[in-house]
C-alpha cells in the first residue's frame, strides 16, 4: 500500500528499547530516534564550526532520525543477541535490509527513491557521526537511568562509557563534544541553571 510509509513511522512510539532491563523511564523508538538526530546534527555543527569540516548536519541529522526505522518491524533485538556471534549479526543485518525494502513499498515510487537514501548508510563519515549520537545516547540513558538509583544500569553505564571512550578516538566530534558538553547530561533541572525571570 503506498500510503502506509508515514503511519507505519508513527508506529515507533508503540516499540520500547532496554527491552531486557528494569527503566526508570521507559524510551520508546520514536523518543530514542528524535535525540539521536538532536545529537548527530550537534556533533555535524561542531566539526563545521571548531574543526573546519564541511558536513552537511541536515543530512545528518536525517539519516540519524531514520537510523533504527526498520525496527518497527523487526522490534529491537537486545544487543547480547545481535552481537552474540557473526552469524546472527550478519542475518540480523539482512533482516533490516528486508525490513527497510519493506517499508519503503509503502511510498509512491517517485518518492521511493528519495526515502531510500536515508535507510542506506551516507558516505563513512556521516555513518561515523549517526554511529557516535547512538553512542551517546545510550551513555546518557545510562546516566539517568543510574542517577535515578538504578542499579540494573551500573554495568552498561560503564560498558557505554568505554565504548564512548574507544568511539572518540576515531571522532573529533564526538572527543570535543565529550570534553565541553557531555558532563551537563549529569546535572539536575536546578543546576542546569534555566531560569525565568519577570522583567
């Protein structure tokens, strides 16, 4: 049918992450798809405006926002499994280009075309910053979900941490975005120091 591309994305809300774990917060797909995208154009703008790249952070920000679509029908495979071996990752990997094929079906072919741009990985450079906002977002629900007392969220909390670590070696945007932005994830509303004032 080709009218059901849009409300199949709606349909993200309905698909909640951390699926093996106790959350705090529940994040759905949808909520985990939009700061993903907030993140990668963030880490886009960094390197334009402190490191002389020239990314397209629009771009980016929309390949990060279609990044885990193809889970609305593939529901999100907790990570222990879809990195459990090769094999499995590998089939996984087919399953969302299956999925993605799918998905596509629901839109007019001239529009087709246009959509399946962002299902496909851009050039390695934008794939690297989507790759780097994915990894910070887990880090961050990690921080909440610990800051909140859960205990369920100390091992990946340090997990995440690592592999934070490991992913801005080969990111500059991410290594900058990590030393002047990333502790401010860890304040309270009151320290982020948001004020409204009567004038």
């Amino acid at each position: 049918m080709e009218q059901s591309f849009l409300p199949m994305l709606f349909r993200m809300k309905h698909i909640m992450r951390w699926g093996l774990m106790f959350n705090t917060q529940p994040e759905s797909l949808s909520l985990h798809s939009a700061e993903c995208a907030f993140l990668a154009h963030f880490l886009a703008v960094l390197g334009n405006t402190y490191l002389d790249r020239e990314h397209n952070a629009d771009r980016i920000a929309a390949l990060a926002l279609f990044h885990d679509a193809t889970e609305i029908l593939t529901g999100d495979l907790p990570t222990p499994v879809k990195y459990f071996n090769g094999d499995i990752f590998a089939a996984y990997k087919g399953i969302e280009e299956a999925a993605a094929d799918k998905l596509l079906e629901g839109l007019p072919g001239e529009l087709r075309d246009i959509y399946s741009g962002y299902f496909k990985s851009g050039n390695e450079y934008e794939t690297l910053l989507v790759k780097a906002a994915d990894r910070l977002c887990a880090y961050i629900k990690c921080v909440n979900e610990v800051n909140a007392g859960n205990k369920e969220f100390e091992a990946p909390y340090e997990a995440c941490r690592a592999k934070l670590r490991a992913a801005a070696a080969d990111c500059p945007e991410l290594e900058l975005f990590t030393e002047r932005f990333l502790d401010a994830f860890t304040l309270s509303l009151d320290n982020l120091n948001i004020k409204f004032v009567n004038k």
